[in-house]
C-alpha cells in the first residue's frame, strides 16, 4: 500500500489536514532557507506553486521558469519583484547570474533527465549560492510500483527508478544516496538530505483533531527532528546544496 493512497497524492481527498500541514512545513522550510539578504532566486517549480511569491515577499526578485504545458493555459503576467519567463531550459541566463534557485513541486522528478537540469542549475548559481530541491522519494516510487503489480522492478532500486503512474505520466524516484550523488555529480556541495515530513497523516490528523491550534506545534517539531538520510518515510525527499 502507499503511504498516502494515489487519490490523495494531489493534495486533495479525505486527507486535507494531513496537507494543511505539509504546505505548512514546506513553507517554513523554505523561509528558513531563504537567502537573508535580498537576492536573485530562481524559482524552476513549474509555475504551479507560490514559491516565488513567498521569496519575494521576503524581499527577493525572483526568476520564475514557467511549464509551457501551464504557460499554454494563461497569460504570463509579472507580480511584484517576480518575473515570469517561459522556457524549457535556462539558455537565457548567463553564468553565475542567480544566488540561489528553488526546484519544488517535484521538478527534479517530472524532469527525467535530471543530471542536466541540476547541471544547467549549477551553472547559474554564483560561487556560495544555495540550491533547494524536491524530489518524490524511493519509497513512494517502490510503493506506487507495488500497488501496480510491477513487482520486478522492485529489485532494480540501485539503478535509475522510473515509475509509472496509473494516469499515464512518469516519475523519477531517489534514494538519499541518488539524490546526494546527482548534486554532488553537478558540481553542489550537499548541506543535507532529508524526508519533507516523517509525521505521519494519521498522526497529524489525531494531533489536529484535538486541538487545531497545534499546527504551528506540528510544524516546529517537524522541522526540528532533522531526519537528515532518512529514506526510510516520507513521500518526497527534500535536499540543500550550496556551489562552492
């Protein structure tokens, strides 16, 4: 069985105060990795997240890449110190032009050719920026591939993991060490790996039910147990790495 099941994995369904706080943690963590002083970040999650919104409320301009398939839907317009530019690749940026760039949403994962995306990353980044990155996790991988009856490639987990979903699209999945070795591969000195959240729904969903102004209690304890490696839980794997 999944740890979440597949219908929920949208962010919607039965499972709402299990991603209330999810987004609640991947805010945070995000607000805490943000550059202190403003700078330029580079936000490549596709467009469909308010990562760039939150950086440049912190104070930061902001390069957002948007997904042609989302681009296609709707007018690119600029916000307030974001720039929205649509493009499959990072071409129009120059050498060492960013201090840092966020790929959430699990770009790293839809994006299969991951090792030239980290690598085209890196080549934006000045000397001393920081790069923030989601991936779905080996666990969630093995365990969509189970519920699918694929049960020969769960053997293959020290080779590349391309899952199928049942809609038809394809993931790519890591291990802590996969994900580790991709950055390192790009030239990133990793800070740390971890699992976006260990709490499990059913926990979350208990603690909440019994008091729902413990979120910000969550979230705190969340972030404070630092699982740093641990592939063991978790539907996504959350990595920081820095260009020396």
């Amino acid at each position: 069985m999944l740890p979440i099941p597949a219908e929920e994995l949208n962010g919607s369904g039965s499972l709402g105060p299990y991603w209330t706080f999810y987004r609640a943690v991947a805010a945070e963590q995000l607000n805490r990795w943000l550059p202190e002083r403003p700078s330029v970040l580079l936000d490549m999650s596709g467009g469909a997240g308010a990562w760039g919104a939150q950086a440049a409320r912190s104070g930061h301009r902001v390069i957002e890449v948007i997904d042609f398939r989302l681009a296609a839907q709707g007018k690119l317009h600029d916000v307030d110190k974001v720039r929205q530019i649509r493009a499959d690749d990072l071409g129009f940026l120059p050498d060492e032009s960013v201090d840092a760039v966020v790929a959430e949403e699990r770009a790293l994962s839809v994006e299969l050719m991951a090792e030239s995306a980290i690598k085209d990353m890196a080549r934006v980044l000045r000397p001393g920026g920081r790069a923030l990155v989601c991936v779905d996790s080996l666990v969630l991988g093995m365990a969509i591939l189970a519920e699918q009856n694929y049960w020969a490639h769960l053997c293959q987990t020290g080779e590349v993991m391309l899952v199928p979903w049942p809609d038809g699209s394809i993931t790519r999945c890591f291990s802590s060490i996969q994900l580790r070795e991709l950055l390192a591969g790009a030239g990133l000195e990793v800070e740390w790996v971890r699992p976006r959240t260990v709490l499990s729904p059913s926990t979350v969903d208990h603690v909440l039910a019994s008091d729902s102004r413990a979120l910000a209690w969550l979230v705190r304890t969340e972030l404070e147990a630092h699982p740093d490696d641990d592939d063991t839980v978790g539907i996504h794997l959350v990595a920081s790495a820095k260009k020396v």
